[in-house]
C-alpha cells in the first residue's frame, strides 16, 4: 500500500521544537542536552542522518514521546522513499495454496 509522502524525523524536529522555540533555545542547546555534538544534531535535522536506536532514546529523554515513535517516524519515511525507489511491478505474491494442492 502506497503511503503519502513521509517527513523526515528531522522535518518534525524543526517544525515542533525548533522553529516555535528558535528564540528560547538553540541547536547547540538541543545538541547538548541530547549529549551529541552539534554536527550530528544539524545532520539529523537536515535530514542528512537518520535515527538510530540510541538517538531514539536520546530524543525520547531530551524531546519527549516514545523511543519506539521516533524509530517508527524514521522506518516510515525510510519505507516510503524505498517504495518510491524500488522496481517492483514485476514481482508477484507467491500462492502457496496453489503449491499444496
């Protein structure tokens, strides 16, 4: 089934915490709080790094929600552009009912 077009991690992060916020806390900030070092925090939410499952945690700890809905948030926009990529018009279900019989 065809998804819609999935954000980045780092698209939310930019528009639930930093652009509302810009004013009282910075990227630095953030970075720092999550223990990383700006550049890994600036990679994430440029969308040029993905979430890994520590950084799932680091963000859950530091941000709020789940570890798991931030690795969700990073499969589904992962799956999506998969999907985009993929060539898969020419693969088939196999029927295993057929094969039984």
């Amino acid at each position: 089934m065809r998804q819609h077009n999935q954000p980045h991690p780092g698209e939310f992060i930019q528009s639930v915490y930093l652009d509302p916020y810009a004013d009282k806390i910075s990227r630095s900030e953030i970075a720092s709080k999550l223990g990383v070092a700006r550049p890994t925090f600036n990679r994430l939410v440029n969308g040029q790094s993905n979430i890994s499952p520590e950084m799932a945690i680091r963000l859950s700890k530091v941000l709020g929600g789940s570890a798991q809905s931030w690795l969700n948030m990073q499969t589904n926009y992962d799956l999506y552009h998969a999907e985009k990529r993929s060539k898969l018009s020419q693969l088939k279900k196999l029927d295993f009912e057929r094969l039984t019989a």
